[in-house]
C-alpha cells in the first residue's frame, strides 16, 4: 500500500516517499511531510544552485549551504534562485 502525506511543498496529500532522503532530524521532518514530487522539485532546484554557484557537494560549506536551503525549501520562504539566474527556453 502507498503511504501518504500531506505534502508541504504541494499542499495537497501525495503520495509518501519511500525512504529518508536525507540524514537526521531533518531527514525525518522530509520524511513525513513531503512527497516524492515535492523531493523531486527539490533535487531539480538543488541542481540549478548546485550549477550556478558551481558549488562542490563534497565541501562541507557547500553541503551546509544545500541543507539551509533545503529547509527553506520545504519549511521556511522558500530557497529563491540566484538573482542572475536565467531559466533555459
């Protein structure tokens, strides 16, 4: 049976993950209140900051900086994108 949160990011109910993407109390708090589209919106947006401020995952600065963003994402304003940044067409 699919388990099914109350997404957050969507604010719908959808379906659950399938497992903690994420490590510790905030990996849990994703867990149980986001869907796999929700994780799905994140990983694309994690990329596009990943790509323009051409940040290396394995730096412990960056990976601090992805988590705040994260949680912003999810469960603050929301993560904004770079002021220079221009959506392909």
């Amino acid at each position: 049976m699919t388990r099914m949160v109350q997404c957050v990011k969507l604010g719908k109910e959808s379906e659950g993950l399938d497992w903690q993407p994420y490590p510790g109390p905030l990996g849990e708090r994703i867990m149980e209140n986001v869907s796999k589209e929700g994780w799905q919106q994140w990983l694309s947006h994690q990329t596009m900051l990943i790509n323009e401020y051409r940040l290396t995952p394995v730096d412990p600065k960056a990976r601090e900086f992805l988590e705040t963003e994260m949680e912003k994402f999810f469960f603050g304003e929301g993560s904004s994108k770079p002021a220079e940044f221009v959506a392909p067409e």
